[in-house]
C-alpha cells in the first residue's frame, strides 16, 4: 500500500496523485484505496478526473469509493459540472457516484436528457441515480419517463431498466398498465418481465419474457 505522510501536510499527497495515473492497474487500485483510507478534500478534482479516464472497473469502484468518504458538499459540485461532459464515462461514473453518495440535493441534475442519454451506460447510471436521489412527490413521473424506453437495448439494459422501475414500487403500476396494452410487441414484453419483478422478485426476467412472447406468438 503507498505510505501516506499524515503529519504537516499543506498539499495533496504527490506520490498518491502520481499513482492514480500509473500504467498499472494495481498500483492505481492502491493509490485510489489510500485517497480513501486517507480523506483529504484537494483529492476531490483528481479523483473525478479520473474517473472519467479510468479503463478498469475495479479501480472505478474504488475511486468512487474514495469519494463517498469525503463530504458531500465538497464532491457533489464538482460531480454535478461532470454530467455536462461530451465524455460518456464522465457521464456515467458521475451519476453512478451521485448514486452512492446518496444526497437528494442532487435530484435536479437528473434530467430527462440524462436519462434519456443515448449511451446505455450512461442511461444505466441515470436511471440508478434516479431512484436512490428521487423525492417521493416525483416518483410518478419518473416512472414515466422511465417507462417510455421499455423495449431498449439489449437483455442488460433491459434488466436495468426493469430493476430501477420495481425499486420505485406500487407507483409504476398505471405505466406498466399502458406498456403491456402496447401494440409493439417488444415493448410488452420487457413490461411483462418487469410486472412479474415488482410482484416477485425472485422470479427469472428472461422466463417471463419468454411466457409474453409464447403467449404473443399463439394469439
């Protein structure tokens, strides 16, 4: 693990700062671990920053890690300006921070551009944030702006989509009334699939859109 140097320090930790950006993944793993274990608000832009550039999920997750142990007064700005940025996993690894520093002041800045985003990771995130930052008062509309993108993407998306609609709860139910009076055959189904989540959630996804779609091909 880098050594930190705790006593009189009147900058950021330079070997740390050096070490996010190393062409070793297990040493930015290390350098990200220790921003956490070791707070310090001037690692705020740096950590963020990397983020954005960061090619390995499991630095990612540690560098978002690192963040959530500093105050939310301090990080939440500089997330926020990050989901303007034209660099999709700025975007993403934004929102999916804001997601676990879990402060509703955030809400705002999940726009319906946002979750609407055509990049489906990006879209993933949003729609996570969503439904951890929401206020009870706009639960139904989101659920709306979520359920116009039933039939998205491919089968993991689909599941997101699914999974962020069944955490908002009983309020999905009129959206999910309209997607499976749906014509489009797609759309449907992925809203069969997620009834059959919101009523058990141990129950098979792909099972139930296989039953919608046996059913759609016997009437």
């Amino acid at each position: 693990m880098i050594p930190i140097n705790t006593t009189q320090r009147t900058s950021p930790d330079l070997r740390v700062l050096d070490a996010l950006g190393s062409d070793s993944s297990s040493t930015r793993l290390q350098a990200a671990l220790a921003a956490g274990t070791h707070p310090d608000v001037r690692f705020v832009g740096p950590l963020v920053a990397r983020c954005a550039i960061e090619p390995d999920f499991y630095v990612r997750d540690m560098l978002t890690w690192a963040l959530t142990r500093l105050p939310a007064g301090k990080t939440v700005p500089v997330l926020l300006a990050e989901l303007g940025s034209e660099v999709a996993q700025a975007r993403s690894q934004a929102l999916h921070t804001l997601s676990k520093v879990g402060d509703r002041t955030a809400w705002p800045a999940i726009t319906r551009s946002l979750l609407h985003d055509a990049d489906d990771e990006v879209a993933r995130s949003a729609w996570r944030a969503a439904v951890v930052l929401v206020p009870d008062g706009e639960r139904a509309r989101l659920a709306r702006d979520l359920a116009d993108q039933f039939g998205r993407g491919d089968r993991t998306v689909r599941l997101s989509l699914s999974r962020a609609l069944v955490a908002l709860g009983p309020v999905i139910e009129p959206v999910l009334r309209k997607a499976l009076a749906s014509a489009d055959l797609e759309v449907c189904a992925h809203a069969r699939a997620t009834e059959r989540l919101l009523r058990d959630p141990d129950s098979g996804f792909d099972e139930s859109k296989r039953i919608v779609a046996l059913g759609q091909e016997g009437a």
